[in-house]
C-alpha cells in the first residue's frame, strides 16, 4: 500500500491526481497554484508527511514557514493529527516574524539588550510613540484614522523596503517616520517589522551564516505565499540553498493583504527568477458549487495582474446567489434579521464586511435577540470616532445640562455662536448649573445672541426627550451640526465615505433604541462585547472579509456592498490617478468573501446612505447573470406599483439595473431601479400581490 492510499485509508482523505503530484514533488522549487476550497494545506501538511516517511528526510531539517500565527497553528495543530503519532521530533512550523526572533536571538548578541514594543509588556506602544511624536510636531493629538494611518505607512514602507511618502492624511508623514526611528533607535526599541529588517541585513553581512541555515534547513516549505512582502521574498532568497527545495503554496487571487506590504507581482518575479520552476494547479474547488464558481471565475478575471487558473467545482455541487438591493442600511439589517432567521437551523452562517464598523448594528440586533455570535477581527475605532464622541456629549449634555465635559466636546461644532472667550469664563467656574442658562445670564451678550442660546437650550431640551432617531436629525439640521461636519471637507485628512457610513451606523444603532439612555446602553454594551475574546458556540460568525480569508460557512451574507466601500473611495481615487494595484486588491477581496460560501452566497446592497443617493458596488452588476433569484425589493413581478405620472401599472420583469412596468394606457415602459429610488417614483398599490 502506497503512503497516499494508506492516507486515505486512515483519515478518509481523497485526493485528485494534482493533489497526488503535488505531495510527491521531493527536489526542485515548486509552485502550487490553489484556487479556494482545493485543500492545499491539507496537501502541504501530506507533502511534509511524504519527505519524511518516504524520503526519509529529517523533521528538523524542514522549514515550514506561512503569513500568520493563525496559520502556523492551524498547520501545527493539522499535522499532529495526521502523524503525531509517528513523529516524535520538533517540526518547524512557524510565521517569518517568530522565524527572525529565534534567529537573532541566536545570533545577534545585541538582541538581549532591546526590547520589542509590541504585545504584551511593552514599556510604550508603537500607537502612543507615534502621537508623542505627531503632539511634538504639530501640538496636536492625532485621531485614530491619522494613528492607523502614520503606522500602517511605516509599515508598507519596511515590507517594501523602500522611502515613505507624503500623505495627503498626514501632515509631515516623512518626518515623523524618521523621528519615529530615531526614538526606536535611541531607546533601544524594535518593533515586529525591525525583526525582519535586521535579520535580512545579518544574513546579507555574513555569506558563512547564509550558509549555515542553508543546510540547516535544505527543505523550505511556504503556504500563503501570495500574502508576503518583498521584505519576505528576500529572506527566502537568502534562506534558499543550492538545491533550491523550496515548496511554495499560493493563491494570487486571494491577496488582500497590500495594506501590509503584501505585492503579488513579487510571486510572480521571484518565479520567473529561479529557473525550472514546477507548477501544479490544483484547480478543483470542494467547497462551492455552481453558479457560484462560474460568477466568481468571471469576476477575478477581469484582473490583468494574475497567474491563469480556472477554478473547477466537483461533481453536481451548487451554491445558489442572491442579490438584495435594499432601501437603506436600515432596510438591510431587516433582510439580514430574516435571513438570518430562515437559515439559523440549516448550517453555518457567515456575516461578511468591508469595514469593522458595520458590524455593530448586526451585533447589536443579535444581542437584543440574545443569539450568540462569533466575532473575528472587529476592533473597530468607531466608539473612539470623533462623529461619536460628539453625538454622545450632544446627548449627555441633554441629558445633563451642567455637564462641562460634555460641553467642552461640542460647544463650538453647534450654531450657539459661543465666543472661545466667553466660554472660557462660562468654564473658569464649574458652578454645576445649567451651563447655557448661566451663559445667557452672566456674559456681555446682544439680544439676538441670547434668544439664539434660549433656542440652542430648547432644543436640547426636545432632544432629551426624543427617540434617538429623531434627535440625531434634531442635532443635525436644528443644532447645524450637519454644516458643521460638511466644513471638515476643507481638511486634508476629510474622507466623506467614512463620515457617512459612521453616521449610517450611528442612526441604525439609534432606531434600535427607544430612548437616548437605552441608546447609550447599547453603545456601552457594543464597547465591552468588542473587547472580549470569548468565543461562544455559535454557528453565526461577524467578520470583516480580510478576517474571514481561509474560513468556511454553509451561507454567506456580505453587505454594505456600495460603491466607495467595496470598491473603496481610495482605491477608485488611485485608479484615476493610473495606479489600478489597489482595485485589483478590492476585486480579489469580493472573490474572497464570496468564495467562503458553500450552500449559499447573499449579497446585500442600498440605495440610500445618509440621505444621499449611494449606487450599488459595481461587482453586484457582473454577479447579476449567475444570480438564481431575482433582487429583493418593495415589489416583485406581478406587483401593482403606482407611477407618478402614468399612474397604475404592473410589474412585468426586472433584474439587477432596470424594472418593466405594463401601464394599461402607455404600455410597457423600462425604469433604471437607481434612478426610480433616487427620485421616489413608485411606490406599491394597496391592491398589490
């Protein structure tokens, strides 16, 4: 019996003739090319079984090497089940950041005497180094976004190993950047990325170590290659002996990770690089069934920069689409909420997002339902957002008119009209009173400034006692305080996608609510659920779509699928500007989110953001000919709709972009459903079906 059927025999494996040539590739480099669902770690995890058993190839001496700890775990833990029991050495299965921090530990003496300021017990984090430095040179804190922003540029600048940018987000990025090195460097610190720099450099300084590993490790092995830096590319270079036994697994399609410092096209060079290349490609996706497969063949080949692949499902499977374009986002979470409820008991369901933050309502709709639900990679800074901070301090401050701290927040962003002198001597005296009461009272004021207060203070009053709903659009359109937030245009750092979909989130959290006090209950309660890392047993999952790459689920929900969130507002601006890296990266994150579907894939769209018209992503229209139902909507065929001007009429057919209605007196007539939405030019007859 051969090590492949005694394999199969014993763990009830089945495993396709490129599979089969895959695990028994022994010498040379290789390339496993994987489309989703063909079980390539599976095939990795049998391929280091085959060196061992068959070759006879010591454990030690292979390198097993992946993106993240996630991953290297997940392998470890996958082996021990298939060979534990007949493998007894230490096999390395480990991510390039813990590969560098064992080897400079074992040979860089100076590593002792730095201290790395990431995870725990980290004497500053990076996040508080970077707004030190950002408060010393612009004496100002920086928000979240600019934090997130300054690092996450740092970073790509490392993987990339190349020069930092300007940022349109941040002001004097280059130098702070360097300042940024400099505290690092004078403080004795290094953070993760310097693990891979330093170790990079000493294997470049020193040929004799380079040989070293060389026949340490003569066996190199790479799962999720489409996801390392040229940073890591490099390390492999260096780590690759002459025999050149490197063992690479890759998906190209399912890069998503460029906000990292992630590059395709350095697979595709370091391939073309090392000559005689063997590349198998396992083609066949046990995961998902037709139509799914053909839509998403369809969809990820229209990006240019791609090795050719074209992914196979098995035998008769079936995994259905649906397309649901709603209303608004709140109209959506009731499609969710049903959804949810018709496939609660028919297997797993996972939620899938661009953003962390849209992940709140739903969260917030299962615990006022008390189901439970997993949740992955949702750290969002939304309760940290200034739009939330203001809109909380509106509301406490109505809640509380002597509430300074909540003042402090907002003074200036409503139409009160308040002199920054005025208020610093309003404040001088925390007299626990009705702060604009005893404004209008005690400062040098016109008349028309103290009615405008007397004004500002009754709507505050109304606001206490309003749905919460209903007192946001009080603080917007009463209190200006929507003028105020369209001003922050004129800053550089301004990104309307994200005001209006934090806004959205806000007024969907609030219609969920029956008073401001149930309001920020909810809120709390979201604040401390996010932070736990508890992981009930449920067969719900919340994730964003780069958090659940490499997860399964019997049913896909994807939502908030608009144009400028998938595809980004950012990656289209880079498209314009020539640089189309960052819409291929968005495309390659729609095929990831959709291929994590077995039975089912919903996507969910809206016609309205914030008041304001928001055209469907554009990825929804090539999905529409796989589609196996019809878009959900206020009608359906046979209808009965009212027109505005042509009166009653009936649905005869509709798809994803346009509605046919037989008016009896003008016949047939074609609508763009976008424009009819925008507009509100039907609504449904009482005598509708």
């Amino acid at each position: 019996m051969t090590f492949i059927q005694e394999l199969e025999q014993a763990h009830d494996l089945h495993f396709n003739q490129q599979q089969i040539e895959a695990i028994q590739h022994t010498q040379g480099p290789a390339l496993i090319l994987a489309v989703p669902g063909a079980g390539k770690t599976t095939t990795l995890i049998c391929r280091t079984g085959f060196l061992i058993f068959e070759q006879h190839v010591a454990p030690h001496s292979i390198l097993s090497l992946t993106f993240s700890r996630a991953a290297a775990m997940d392998m470890k833990k996958r082996f021990n089940e298939l060979f534990q029991s007949h493998v007894h050495a230490n096999i390395s299965f480990s991510t390039f950041h813990s590969f560098c921090y064992r080897f400079l530990k074992a040979f860089d003496r100076e590593l002792p005497a730095w201290t790395l300021i990431e995870g725990k017990g980290a004497p500053i984090s990076k996040k508080k180094l970077i707004a030190q430095i950002h408060f010393s040179l612009h004496h100002e804190w920086p928000n979240e976004e600019v934090s997130e922003e300054i690092l996450r540029q740092i970073s790509v600048a490392k993987n990339r190993d190349a020069t930092i940018g300007t940022s349109s987000m941040v002001k004097a990025l280059p130098e702070i950047a360097a300042l940024y090195e400099s505290e690092k460097e004078k403080n004795r610190w290094f953070d993760y990325d310097d693990l891979l720099r330093h170790t990079l450099n000493r294997l470049r300084s020193d040929i004799s170590l380079q040989h070293q590993l060389q026949r340490q490790y003569p066996y190199i092995q790479v799962d999720e290659t489409q996801d390392l830096s040229p940073i890591q590319f490099q390390l492999l270079s260096c780590l690759l002996s002459p025999r050149k036994n490197i063992f690479m697994v890759a998906d190209d399609d399912q890069s998503i990770y460029g906000f990292r410092g992630a590059m395709p096209e350095e697979l595709f060079a370091f391939t073309h690089k090392e000559a005689n290349f063997s590349i198998y490609r396992m083609e066949t996706n046990y995961r998902s069934g037709a139509p799914l497969i053909e839509a998403a063949n369809a969809i990820i080949k229209k990006n240019t920069s791609r090795f050719d692949k074209q992914m196979q499902k098995r035998d008769d499977a079936s995994t259905s689409l649906h397309l649901h374009i709603c209303n608004n986002p709140e109209d959506q979470l009731k499609q969710i909420e049903s959804k949810v409820q018709e496939k609660k008991d028919q297997g797993s369901i996972g939620i899938l997002f661009r953003n962390r933050i849209s992940a709140l309502p739903i969260l917030n709709l299962m615990e006022s339902h008390q189901i439970d639900v997993n949740v992955r990679d949702l750290q969002t800074n939304f309760f940290r957002s200034a739009l939330y901070r203001d809109f909380r301090a509106f509301f406490l401050f109505s809640l509380d008119s002597s509430d300074g701290d909540a003042l402090d927040q907002i003074w200036y962003k409503f139409n009160g009209y308040i002199k920054k002198r005025d208020y610093q001597q309003l404040r001088a005296l925390d007299s626990g009173e009705n702060l604009l009461r005893r404004l209008i009272r005690t400062a040098d004021l016109p008349t028309y400034q103290r009615r405008n207060l007397q004004r500002v203070e009754d709507c505050f009053h109304q606001i206490q006692k309003q749905r919460p709903s209903f007192a946001i659009e009080t603080i917007l359109r009463d209190l200006n305080y929507r003028d105020y937030l369209n001003q922050r245009q004129e800053s550089a750092n301004y990104r309307g996608e994200v005001d209006s979909q934090h806004l959205s989130i806000l007024q969907t959290l609030a219609t969920q609510s029956v008073s401001i006090i149930d309001f920020l209950s909810r809120c709390e309660s979201l604040q401390a659920r996010l932070s736990r890392f508890e992981k009930p047993q449920s067969d719900i999952t919340l994730s964003t779509l780069h958090g659940a790459k490499g997860l399964e689920f019997d049913h896909v929900l994807m939502i908030d699928l608009i144009d400028g969130i998938l595809p980004s507002a950012m990656a289209k601006k880079q498209d314009s500007f020539g640089d189309p890296a960052q819409m291929e990266e968005e495309r390659r994150l729609f095929y990831v989110g959709m291929t994590r579907a077995k039975k089912s894939c919903s996507f969910y769209s809206y016609t309205r953001l914030d008041q304001a018209p928001s055209a469907p992503s554009p990825y929804l229209a090539e999905l529409q000919p796989f589609a196996s139902a019809l878009p959900a909507d206020e009608w359906g065929i046979g209808s009965s709709v009212i027109h505005q001007s042509l009166g009653q009429g009936s649905v005869q057919q509709l798809d994803y972009k346009f509605i046919w209605i037989d008016f009896p007196k003008h016949g047939i007539k074609q609508f763009s459903r976008a424009f009819v939405a925008r507009h509100n030019l039907l609504k449904k007859s009482d005598d509708s079906k």
